[in-house]
C-alpha cells in the first residue's frame, strides 16, 4: 500500500492498531519511528521489579531464614 501524507503521526496511529501484524518496508524514517514508539511501548508494558522495604530491626538482631525442606510423602 502507498500512502502520501504530510505528517506521518495519524498514519504511525493506524499501523500500531495493526500490533504485530503490521510491517512498514520503506520509507526507512517511518519504519525507526515505529520501532521507537514500540520500543517505549515495551517498556511501559514490561514488569516493574519493587524492592522490598528495608525491615527495621531493633540494635544487635539479624533477620535470618532458614531453607525448610518438605516432608517426605510416606
């Protein structure tokens, strides 16, 4: 398909409702801006990792964990 258009920003709306199914070939500055925007999609979409909150603990006491193995089925 050949489109012209003066601003490329509605069309680059079109194709990402395509997701995955679309392939934008040429022109070559279409095709780095929808990987851009893709990109950034992925991030915003991916998992964010929270670290726990460090645990306050009274002076001279360590938090320790210990591996529990499960019972043998008899």
């Amino acid at each position: 398909m050949t489109l012209r258009v003066a601003d490329t920003l509605e069309v680059r709306r079109w194709i990402l409702g395509f997701g995955s199914e679309a392939e934008v070939l040429e022109p070559a500055a279409l095709r780095e801006a929808l990987r851009r925007d893709a990109e950034v999609l992925a991030k915003r979409l991916a998992p964010r990792r929270v670290p726990p909150a460090p645990m306050s603990l009274p002076e001279g006491r360590a938090l320790l964990r210990r591996a529990v193995k499960p019972h043998a089925s008899r």
